[in-house]
C-alpha cells in the first residue's frame, strides 16, 4: 500500500514572517493525518528556517531545485549536499518552469536527478505535456520519453527511492484542473509502462497529480486507483486550501 504525499511546492513566494505562519497553520493537520505524509519546498533562501520549524512536527521538506554540482565555481547553484546538510528529504528536478525558463533539457533533468539520490535526496520527478501536446493526442510519448530520459542514465531500480509527478502543464497556474478521469488515465500509464520494466518499481513508486490541485477537487482526484497524492502550487500558500487538501488525502 503506497503512502498519500502531499508536497507544497512554494515556488518564488514567501517572506519570514509568511513561512512562520504557514507552517504554524498547517502543522496541525499534518500531524493529525496520521496515514498521509506532508511535505513542503520552499525557495532556497528558507530551507533553514523551514528545518528549524518542522523539526517537533510531522512535516518533511525539500529543495525545488539542485545542481549537478557538489562545490565550486557555480555562482547562484545550490547543491544537494547544501540541502540534506539541514535534514531535507526531497528535491524537486524537471519541474516544467524549469525546463520552460529554464532549458532544462531531459539530459540536464537525469543528470540532477542522479545527483540528487546519490547525495541521500529523494528526487520528485516532474512530467507532462503542454496544451499543445494534449491536444495533438501525444500525451503518452511525451511522459513516456521524460522518463525514458531518466531511466537511461539511472536505471529502472532507482525509481524504487523516488516520487513522479505528472503536472500536465496547461494545469498549472491556470485554475484549469484535468478530470480526475483524464488525470487517472495518465497516471495509470505512466504506471503501466513502468511495469513493463520492472512491477516491483511499478507498484512501489508514488505518483503524485501535480495541476492546480484545489481542497474542493482533491478527495475525488486522490481517490484514483494511481493518484498517490499530488504536487500542490498556488493552493500551498493558503492554509486552509493545503489543509482541506491534506484532508482529502486521508
């Protein structure tokens, strides 16, 4: 039986008064949701003080972003083993506005991800298709070649010690969520190609939907038979909307 995840990705939002606050109103609830792992990335800069206020309560944290690089001359990186020095479990890498703004290519997207385990992280591996994608009927391809891309340079048993979310991209940010059924379909082919390799990591390995998860819609979504839980944006910095979604998740 997989574990329910809840990650709150907080992308380029928060002040120190803001991330004391939230992590103050959710905890409860965290705490509570005895059967349902909570976990929360904020930027950078706060990972210290996100530790320091998780470290009497239930709530996991981690990085939305590592380099590939360990030390050095890379001004402006921050490496994993930076993040697991303050007890982080997760890394974020692939997520779509950093392949967007970014170019982050697949090949940049398996080389962090490799990074990110070999230093003791848990990578959270981001997938999906753009509108255009969607309605040109690739969708299936386009996760199949992302995680195609990783799996070549890590191998299928590392997808053992790792999470997938899929973030259809025209969900993101957009108020537009996919149906719960549009939502399953892909969830449970990305599981089944998985299969074909190995249905040990198939059955093992947590699928999150990452594409405007709101309290309203998150029981019907997370009772899918593949949707183990989902990457939430916009709704993790409004406590009672990641409460509610928590909630859902139980």
């Amino acid at each position: 039986m997989r574990t329910p995840l809840v990650m709150g990705n907080w992308k380029l939002n928060g002040t120190k008064e803001s991330v004391t606050t939230l992590i103050k109103g959710i905890e409860a609830a965290a705490d509570a949701a005895t059967n349902v792992e909570v976990a929360v990335c904020p930027p950078a800069i706060f990972i210290e003080q996100v530790a320091n206020l998780v470290a009497n309560n239930s709530i996991e944290f981690g990085a939305q972003d590592v380099s590939t690089n360990i030390e050095g001359a890379y001004t402006g990186e921050t490496s994993p083993v930076m993040v697991k020095e303050f007890a982080a479990k997760y890394s974020l890498v692939g997520h779509s506005e950093r392949r967007q703004y970014h170019n982050e290519t697949d090949a940049v997207v398996a080389a962090k991800f490799v990074a990110i385990q070999k230093h003791g992280l848990i990578p959270v591996l981001c997938i999906g298709e753009t509108l255009e994608e969607r309605e040109t009927n690739v969708t299936k391809t386009v996760v199949e070649t992302q995680l195609k891309a990783v799996i070549d340079v890590a191998g299928i048993d590392a997808f053992e010690n790792c999470v997938i979310a899929y973030e259809p991209v025209w969900a993101i940010g957009t108020g537009k969520v996919a149906t719960s059924e549009q939502a399953q379909e892909v969830h449970a082919h990305i599981r089944s190609w998985l299969a074909e390799q190995s249905k040990v990591v198939a059955d093992k390995v947590q699928i999150l939907y990452g594409g405007s998860v709101k309290a309203a819609s998150a029981k019907e979504l997370f009772s899918q038979a593949d949707i183990d839980g989902g990457l939430v944006g916009g709704a993790a910095l409004v406590i009672e909307e990641f409460v509610g979604i928590i909630n859902g998740a139980k």
